[in-house]
C-alpha cells in the first residue's frame, strides 16, 4: 500500500458512504484510479467489508462484555477454532500481556451471558476467564 492507498483508506474510516466522485474530489485524482484502488484494496482482502457504527444506546437490549482467556499450553489455535463457534462471540483477538485472547461477547439477556460463559469455560484447552461487562461506551 501506498499513500494514496492510506489516505483512501482514512476517508474511508471518517465516512465509508462517500461516493467515488466524493472521494476522488478529496484525494485530488481521477474517479477511474479511486475505483481501480478500491478493486485492488478489496480483491486483495485489505479491505474486507464496509459496515455501519451505532451508538451504543441505539441497540439497549444487547449486553456486551469483554473475555480475557487465558489458553493451556499450546492449544491457542483449538479454542480459537471452538470461540468462533460460540455464538455469543461477537469478535476475537489474539493478544499478548495476561490474556492469550480477548472475545467480546454479545448477548440479549443476562441469562444468555450466563449461559455463554458456562460453555465457554466448559471448552476444552481453556485454563482460565475473566469476564467484565460493558457499562458505557464513549467513542
């Protein structure tokens, strides 16, 4: 990637509606080249979908909460594999520090959080949880 590429991919982030011809106008080049960089961008998996952000107010009946798991031994690709089964798990990351992963749990209820947590930490490899729920998002 180039800088026409990141300053693409910026505009993209401040407003993934922006039409080529909006963003050709910004970038200063051709609408031809913007469509071409976006084709490259998404072909080569740089760009892998566009999505929409709500406020967290605007969806009031979903309870969040944040998974820090820790992984016995080398069985970090095994849960991986199980944690994107569980429904509840609404993305994960590999991270470093005392959590081998982190998911985010996204649920309806109370009851369904509870529900996910017994069979998360009923999953095979896993040594340990420590799950805290979303109170309030800022930005």
């Amino acid at each position: 990637m180039d800088d026409l590429d990141q300053r693409l991919i910026a505009l993209l982030r401040q407003d993934a509606r922006l039409s080529v011809a909006d963003l050709a106008h910004k970038l200063q080049v051709s609408r031809g080249t913007v469509t071409n960089r976006l084709r490259k961008l998404e072909d080569t998996q740089v760009i892998v979908g566009y999505t929409v952000r709500l406020k967290p107010e605007a969806q009031p009946e979903r309870i969040r909460a944040w998974m820090g798991v820790q992984v016995e031994g080398n069985r970090t690709r095994e849960v991986i594999a199980s944690l994107l089964g569980e429904p509840s798990v609404a993305a994960l990351h590999d991270t470093n520090g005392r959590w081998d992963l982190l998911a985010e749990l996204a649920v309806g209820s109370m009851a369904e959080l509870s529900q996910a947590l017994e069979r998360i930490r009923l999953l095979s490899g896993i040594r340990g949880t420590e799950t805290s729920i979303l109170l309030t998002s800022y930005r």
